[in-house]
C-alpha cells in the first residue's frame, strides 16, 4: 500500500527524539471491558455537574440562553448512504488551510491532528485522507465494511455519511512539548472535532462524537502503527434517517 510505505519513516525509532514511551502512556486509555461500564453515583446533565458556589455580595450575571440553532444535539439514528463527493468535500473544507492560514487552534502551529474517514459503498468502505494542506481528499485504500462495524463497541455508527477518525501525530508532538504534546494534541482533536460537528449542522446533517471503538482494531483498519499514533475520536456524520 502506497501510504503505508511512505509512513514508515515515522515507525523508524531512529527519526524520534523520544522513544514511543508516550505512545505507551497514551495506550493506557485504550478501550478495556470496563471502559463503559462503570455507573458511578454521578447524576448526567449540566446543572448537576456545577459547583454551587454563593455569589459574592450577591453579584451575578445573567446569560441569555443559547438559541435552539445553537445547539449541536448528538443524533445516532443514520441513514446507511455515504455522503456524496460534493457534501463530503464541503464537510472537511473549514480543516483545509487556506489563503489567511489554518481556522483551527494547533499548539506551536504542529497541526499533529490527521483527519481520516471511512465512506460506505455498496459493498465496502473506502478510506479516505484529508490531505488539509492542499485541501483534498485522498482515496487511500477500500476495506470490508464488516471490519469496520466490527472496531465500534458502538453499532449505532456504522454504516454512516461518513465516520471520521481523528488521529493524533505522537511523536510530532511529543518531539516537541515531551508528555504535555499528547495533552496539546487531543485538545486539538477536540477543537477539530467542534468545527467538523458545526459544519455538519450548517450543511443539515446530524453527528455524534463516538469514544467508544476499539483502538487496535480502528488503527489497524487505518493501516498505522500503534507504537507512534492514537485515535483520540471518531465523529459520525450524515443524513438523519427520515422515519427517526
Ligand atoms: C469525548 C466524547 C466521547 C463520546 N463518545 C460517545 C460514544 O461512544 N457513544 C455515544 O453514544 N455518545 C458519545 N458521546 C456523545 C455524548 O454521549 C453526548 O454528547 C452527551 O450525552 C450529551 O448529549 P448531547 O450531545 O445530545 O447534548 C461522546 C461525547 C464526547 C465529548
């Protein structure tokens, strides 16, 4: 495979300043049989997650709320189709650099976030590369659409418009900030994330952000090392099922 030759520069130890100890670290959040299934005594929702701190002198502020537009809901009810080459190409345009730069936050400018996505075809998946510097998006290999329901504990994303993975550069980040990198590199996972999602909104799509794959099998799918890349998310995408 064309791209799977040109990565192995990046497994070559000799590249790295660091040996892949961070890979390591960052490996220890992979997903394990109690990832999800913990309850806790946690209540969900906002209002029980906030400190109840009192008002000094009673001063307070109040925030108009968000409009119904504003709100990015998680839907998981998909149809199956892949998105079309035009809405798909329209989906990553805000991730491509441009002539006034990059639209997203990267620390020290790295950009050690790349953006993948698996496209389902009648029988199979393409996968896909965004290669954001020249804004395109490379077909870079077709693999079993079962192989990739099978990396998901989460069935409800697979089949979709698309499915993104975004994978984080370990080693171009941890060359430069050492352990901090992996921090700096998943908030801007979580930056590209947030711009993928409200671009979907803008185009009448619905999304979900999915944390719950089986890493190994995700890179494999993916054809990368585990020694130099994670996967901090996937972000499911695509036409909202009509009887939902
Ligand atoms: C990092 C992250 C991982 C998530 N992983 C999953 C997931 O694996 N499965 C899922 O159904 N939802 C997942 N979600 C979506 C949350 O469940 C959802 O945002 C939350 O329930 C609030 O609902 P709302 O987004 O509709 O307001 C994830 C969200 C984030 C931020």
């Amino acid at each position: 495979m064309q791209h799977d030759l040109f990565l192995t520069q990046f497994r070559d130890p000799s590249v790295s300043a660091e040996p892949s100890r961070y890979a390591d670290a960052w490996r220890v959040g992979d997903w394990t049989t109690d990832s999800g299934a913990r309850s806790g005594d946690y209540a969900t929702g906002l209002a029980s997650s906030r400190f109840p701190y009192a008002a000094l002198g009673g001063r307070s502020i109040v925030v108009p709320p968000p409009a119904t537009n504003d709100a990015l809901a998680s839907n998981r009810a998909y149809e199956p189709n892949g998105l079309d080459d035009r809405q798909f190409a329209a989906l990553i345009s805000p991730a491509c650099r441009s002539a006034f730069g990059m639209t997203y936050a990267s620390a020290g400018a790295l950009y050690s976030v790349h953006i993948y996505a698996l496209r389902p075809t009648c029988d199979d998946a393409e996968l896909w590369y965004a290669q954001t510097e020249d804004a395109r998006l490379l077909l870079i290999d077709k693999v079993g659409a079962a192989e990739v329901g099978n990396a998901l504990i989460e069935q409800w994303a697979w089949p979709t418009g698309v499915l993104i993975a975004l994978v984080l550069d370990l080693r171009r980040v941890t060359d430069k900030y050492g352990h901090r990198g992996i921090r700096f590199a998943t908030l801007e996972a979580g930056e590209l994330t947030q711009l993928l999602r409200e671009r979907a909104h803008k185009m009448g799509l619905i999304s979900c952000a999915l944390g719950g794959f089986a890493d190994a099998d995700v890179l494999r799918l993916l054809r990368l090392s585990p020694d130099w890349y994670g996967v901090a998310i996937m972000i499911g995408v695509g036409q909202g099922r009509a009887n939902a």
